[in-house]
C-alpha cells in the first residue's frame, strides 16, 4: 500500500464491481480494499478479489485488500411484534434465554453477558440509541433502568462499555472465514470487536505470517489494553457506533432528562 499512516478503505460490493470503477477508486486515492464477511458468498469475495488483482497489475500499484471478519456481535433475541417501547424511567428485566421477549422482559441469547452484568453497568442498545442502566441482579436475570428510551426491535446490537465480556473475538464462523480468506491471499484479517491483547493473540496463532492483523477498536474496554493491543497488530481501525459516547446533558432530550 501507499506510504501513509492513515488508509483510505473502500469497501467491496455491487457498486465497486466494475473493474474501470476499481480503477478509478484506486487512482482516486483509495489504498486498500474490504472484504466484507459479514455480508455476500464467499464466490462473491474470490470474484472481487480477482478483479482487484487484476487492476493492481494493469496499474502496476500494490492494492492492499483486507477480509474483515464479522465478529461476535451481541444482540438481543427476538422480540414479539418485531419491536418494543422502552420508555425513560421505566425498569426493564433482561434475561438469559433465547425465547421471544415481550412487555418488560428483553430475552438476551447470550447467557455469558448475563452472567457477567453487574449493578451500575450500561448496557448501549442499537448502536447507542438506547441506555440501560443495571440496577439488579438475579441468578439468571438482570433488572435495569431505561435512561434513554426509544423503540427497540429484535435482534438490535447490544454493547457493554463498562465491562469486558468473556466473549472470544473469534467465532466458529470466523475460523472458517479466515480460513478461506488466507486461501485467496489477502494481505491483512480485520478482527472486529477486539477486547483485549488476548484477541489478537488468538487470531495470530491461526494467522501465522501469512496475513497481517488489523484490530478493531470498537469496544471501549480496548481502550484501557491500547498500547498492547496496537503493539501486537499491524493496524488499527477505529469503528464507529458500539464505542457508545455518553450524551452531554445539554444534549439528552428534554422528555428524557432526570
């Protein structure tokens, strides 16, 4: 790639397809490529691949390409009528199961989450949209606080900036991806949620030499291991919403605010 500390990433999909339309993004000043692997078949990536090494030769420039790997998104389980009001103030009960969640109960298909929330942790929904705040704890259930409300619908992100979750960043699907992602020769993995020096360590046992890492940093307990983390990876990304940014309270909406 290109001689710059900071990358200009373009991610693959329809749009970018075309070869004169890689061409372009490339003398445009895009350095590397993504591999999306949480969307698309993994024929749709070898073609795309393809394509760009193609372009590389016949521009005689080095295209960096990455496979970004989905991750263990946390999310919360389904919910009856596709979604529910979370109202400020009100008290919430989230519990360990994968049932169909309804009224007041939020069914969360991830019991080690439950196991890990403890009083006065925050739990981020749909990318920060929504707030919870524990307030009780049970054996397999936690009760919290709304502290900013809104409509909730199934299967929405959930993120725990106040605790790490003793969550692999590496699921059983992200073996496999990796697995056939160094079979096509990409130039770097992206491991998505990394938590901890650990992650990274994990995915450079499967990596080996033949790939470079990039961490992304999109849980805020990265934060507190960064030197580590950025010390053990070959790059770094910076995602956006699950780093969850507390709202000001100038900011908080009025029907909200305590």
């Amino acid at each position: 790639m290109r001689a710059r500390d900071c990358k200009i990433v373009a991610t693959m999909g329809p749009a970018s397809d075309p070869p004169e339309r890689l061409a372009m993004l490339v003398e445009a000043g895009v350095n590397c490529f993504r591999l999306n692997f949480s969307h698309g078949a993994r024929e749709d990536h070898a073609r795309r691949l393809a394509a760009i090494r193609e372009v590389e030769g016949r521009l005689g420039r080095p295209i960096g390409v990455f496979a970004d790997l989905q991750g263990p998104k946390i999310r919360v389980g389904m919910i009856a009528g596709g979604e529910i009001k979370l109202r400020y103030g009100h008290v919430v009960t989230l519990e360990a199961s994968s049932g169909e969640g309804d009224g007041d109960v939020l069914r969360l298909p991830h019991p080690e989450l439950v196991a890990a929330l403890e009083v006065g942790d925050i739990l981020k929904l749909d990318d920060g949209k929504l707030q919870l705040t524990v307030t009780e704890r049970g054996a397999n259930h936690v009760k919290a606080h709304v502290d900013f409300g809104g409509v909730l619908k199934s299967q929405k992100g959930v993120n725990v900036p106040t605790r790490r979750i003793p969550i692999s960043a590496l699921t059983e699907k992200d073996k496999e991806d990796l697995a056939y992602a160094l079979e096509l020769g990409v130039d770097y993995i992206a491991l998505s949620f990394v938590q901890h020096p650990d992650d990274i360590r994990e995915a450079r046992a499967l990596v080996g030499e033949r790939a470079g890492i990039i961490a992304k940093i999109e849980k805020p307990s990265a934060l507190e291991l960064i030197d580590q983390i950025v010390e053990l990876s070959d790059a770094v990304m910076v995602a956006r919403g699950d780093l969850g940014v507390e709202l000001p309270p100038e900011q908080v909406p009025i029907a909200q605010r305590k």
